[in-house]
C-alpha cells in the first residue's frame, strides 16, 4: 500500500498543514511519503457519508449498479452510503442484504451498507424478516420500505418495538398514501396553475407527527428521510425539545430547487417528496443549520431513460444526486467547513453507528477523506456522471467545489478528480 503526503491542505477550513497516510490511517503531520499531494488551497474532511441512496442493483443494473454507484460515490466524496431496499427482488431477506454488501465490498469504492425493508416486498403488509437482516453478514442497522411509506400504524408500532431490541433505527419515508393519491408534484399555487394533483405538506407532516409519538411511545429510534416542509421542521423541533429519538434528513434537492421548476413539464424536476415552496427550502436550510435536521443525506434515485424522458405523469420520480451532494450543499451554505463535515460526514456516520467514517482526522484515524477545491467552479455535465443515470436536474448549471481526491482506508478511490479505479 502507497503512503501519500498531502502537502497544505486545510483541514475541515483549519490552518494548512501537511498530513501523512500511512497504512490505512492517518500516520501524522509530515514525514516522507510514496506519493506527495500538493493541496495547497484544498480543504480535506472526512469522507462523507450518505445515508440514502439508491444503488438498483438487484434488479435495474440498466440504471444503476454496485459498482457505477459506488465510483459515484467516490467521485463525490463520499466513503460510505448506505443502499436503499426497493432493489428488485426488494432486499427484505438476509440473502438479498448480503448479495448487495458483498457487490460493495467487491466494487471497493466506498463501504456500501444495504438497508433492510421494513415490510416483505415493502407491501406495506407484513414485517419483513428484520432479525435474520440484522444478523447476517450485512449487520443491518436501519430498515426503511423507502419509495413507499409504513403506513400501518400497528405494523410502524411492530418494527419499531422489533428494532430496539438491537438499537435499531425505521427510517420513514413519510408520506400518508391515502391524501398524495395521484399526487404529481407540490400541491399549492404552481400545482392549481398548471392543473397538477397535488401532494399536500400535510400527507408528509401527519405520518412524522404520528411517527415521533410512536417512537416516542415504544422509545425506539426513528430517521425521517427527506423532510422537504416548514411544517415538518416544526413537527421535529417539538419532538426533539421532549427528548423523542428522532433523527431526520434533508436532501440538496430540497435546499436549492422549488416547486416553479415544475412548470418547465421537464420530468427531471419530478421527485418524491416533490419540490416545495421557497419558504419551505428556507425553513430546510435553517432547520440544517440549527440541527433540527441532523443530516444531508442525497436520495441518490438514477432511473434509465425512458422511465424519465417521458410525458411527466409516467415518468419515475427521483434525482441522481451523488456527485453533485457536496457543491449544492457549498452553493446553499457556503464554505462553513465544520457545519459541513458535521451533517454530510460525523452526524451520519453516528446516526448509522458506523465506525472508522466521519472521524477526526487525528493520528491514528482511519484515512477516509475526501480533498476539495473551493475554488473551482464545475459546469454540471450529464454525460461526464459516473453514475450509469443522467437524471440530473443541475445540467448546465454551474456549481461551486470540485472533488480532486478521495481515500478509502488510505488507498485512493479518486485522484486528480478521477476515480482510480
Ligand atoms: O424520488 C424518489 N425516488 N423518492 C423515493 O422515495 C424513491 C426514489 C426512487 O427509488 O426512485
Ligand atoms: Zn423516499
């Protein structure tokens, strides 16, 4: 194994300084290297980690795999994410878990942690087999029938009682199905203009209401996934005043776009939740800053050309949102450096459990970093993705950041802004 010095590089928007990665961990400030780095004006943090993300592998390897996900990943910063279950065959069985963490450690890219359904098939109907998940070789921690909502309120009370048993988390996609019932986007005055059905703030608002109480009932842990409203936000700040185990999510999606992009009919703005208001994108984005939302999470959601370059009522709803997370996170936030490394890289790596990601990077720490130029502006290029999708909604827009490095364990995965391998 190579050891590199990354030579005046700030760390998490600290002082330059000079850090040595020996061996898989961080060996020091100096010393003589294999390889030297000159990272003068780069900012290193530790490697970010998500906790949503679609890989569709099993099942859509046309619009995502393993492995094109995984050099996503890296190629955005990112040393673990987290695979969502709705594969196909859904992963509610310690089998399918297992394939997709072995196609994760195959691929080698970042550290690919399978979430387990909720509900066999995410029918919604029947508690999928979460002990033999939790117990495989996958150690599965959050389940989530993300996609879809737990809509039962008996079978929510169930896997949140059967998770505390190993401390747990249900990761909720809240939205009440009976009030989005043929929803396409937002419902509000952008949805009346163009005739639309609407997905009201409510249908998300009263599922993370119920929720937290009855997180807050079996005192178990629950994520909320994409919280995309005010009002959702006031629900999790009251939740989290009386001390509910409730942690929630925000993607950049959210932080940045608005429910008038609909008007375009261009399909790459349909996403679930939908795109929401500007006052609800500001009540996201100081929810963030306040730690009422913990974490930005992506919501990595690659679908294949013609599920999305079509009439928008058939299209698929989802972004992909990998290797553009961290510059939309910088153009909504600017360059607060420790905020970021807490909700993209130590929150989540905490919420999850996950050991040797989201550290410090102190002698002795596991070498997950990724190293960014705040300078660069990147013009965002649907054909130059990674990801085997090209659903970007930031085609032709510029952004600000560009990742030129990302370790893995102190083996690069991305070099000079390119994945090694
Ligand atoms: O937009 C979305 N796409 N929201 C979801 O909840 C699921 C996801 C997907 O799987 O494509
Ligand atoms: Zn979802």
């Amino acid at each position: 194994m190579k050891s590199y010095l990354i030579k005046g590089v700030s760390v998490v928007g600290g002082k330059p300084a000079d850090l040595l990665i020996r061996d898989g961990v961080v060996a020091g400030g100096g010393g003589k290297a294999d390889e030297t780095i000159d990272a003068a004006g780069l900012v290193a943090l530790p490697g970010l980690v998500d906790l949503h993300t679609h890989l569709r592998e099993p099942g859509r390897e046309d619009a995502e795999t393993v492995e094109t996900g995984s050099r996503a990943a890296a190629l955005g910063g990112y040393t673990a994410v987290f695979a969502m279950a709705n594969t196909s065959p859904v992963a509610d069985t310690a089998g399918v878990v297992e394939q997709v963490w072995r196609l994760g450690r195959e691929a080698g890219l970042v550290d690919v942690q399978p979430i387990g359904a909720v509900t066999v098939g995410l029918a919604g109907k029947q508690l999928a087999e979460l002990g033999a998940m939790a117990t495989s070789a996958a150690g599965v921690r959050i389940f989530s029938d993300d996609g879809h909502c737990v809509a039962d309120p008996r079978l929510m009370r169930r896997a949140l009682e059967y998770v505390k048993a190993f401390d747990g988390i249900i990761a909720q996609h809240a939205e009440e199905p009976r009030l989005t019932e043929g929803a396409q986007m937002h419902e509000g005055e952008v949805s009346t203009r163009l005739g639309l059905t609407g997905w009201p703030a409510v249908a998300e608002e009263a599922i993370i209401a119920r929720d937290v109480l009855l997180a807050e009932h079996v005192g178990s842990r629950l994520h909320v996934c994409h919280v995309s409203t005010a009002g959702s936000v006031e629900v999790l700040r009251q939740a989290k005043a009386r001390g509910v185990r409730v942690t929630a999510e925000v993607t950049p999606h959210h932080l940045l776009l608005t429910d008038e992009l609909a008007a375009s009919y261009d399909p790459v703005y349909k996403v679930n939740p939908p795109l929401r208001t500007a006052a609800d994108v500001q009540a996201l984005r100081q929810a963030l800053v306040d730690g009422v939302i913990d974490i930005v999470a992506t919501d990595h959601a690659p679908h294949a050309v013609e599920d999305k370059e079509c009439e928008w009522a058939y299209a698929r709803p989802g972004m992909v949102g990998l290797e553009t997370a961290l510059p939309v996170v910088l153009s909504v936030l600017g360059e607060k450096w420790e905020l970021i490394a807490e909700r993209m890289s130590r929150t989540p790596a905490r919420i999850a459990g996950l050991t040797g990601h989201g550290t410090d990077l102190a002698v002795g720490s596991p070498a997950n970093l990724t190293l960014v130029d705040p300078s660069a502006r990147r013009v965002v290029d649907p054909a130059e993705l990674a990801s085997r999708s090209r659903n970007t909604p930031y085609a032709g827009t510029t952004l600000p950041g560009r990742i030129v490095a990302t370790f893995l364990r102190g083996e690069p995965t991305v070099l000079d802004g390119k994945a090694v391998k």
